[in-house]
C-alpha cells in the first residue's frame, strides 16, 4: 500500500529568492526499499535506505529531469514529433 506526503522543492520564488514549489511524493516499501515518484510529474521516480534519503533522491531525480544537459556518452541524439493514440 502506497502513502503519500507533500514535498517541496526549490522551483518557485520565495523571500530568499530561492526557488520552492510543492509536489506529492507517493511511496511505497519495496525489499527493504523506500521507493517513490512524484505523482505530477511523470517519470521522476527513486528510491532510499530511509524516508529522508528518499526525498534527498527524488529532488535529485527531479533536478536531472529539469537539466538540459544530456549525459556526454549518448553521443548524438535527434527528435522526432510522434502522434500516440489516447
């Protein structure tokens, strides 16, 4: 059974002119594992040996989504516009 807690993350502006905006992070135990993913944004799933290590993770995860810096060993990418039925 999968529970959830609302996290916030560094993406609007606040008084310190740090940036916060507050997602859901559902997660569950998995062999041991606090597993989760941020139920608004699609794909950003992680996991950690406790509940803080995991939240530490999936801002990480979070950050790596948001980076316009693809990994240097893909080598040349391309994109291409697709139509999936809905």
């Amino acid at each position: 059974m999968a529970a959830a807690i609302t996290v916030a993350f560094f993406n609007s502006l606040c008084s310190d002119n740090s940036m916060r905006r507050r997602f859901t992070l559902e997660y569950w135990m998995d062999d041991g594992w606090y597993v989760g993913r941020l139920k608004e944004v699609p794909g950003v799933f992680s996991q950690g040996a406790n509940l803080t290590e995991l939240e530490e993770n999936i801002q990480d995860a979070y950050e790596l989504m948001l980076s316009d810096n693809a990994p240097e060993n893909l080598g040349a990418t391309q994109t291409k516009e697709v139509e999936l039925e809905v």
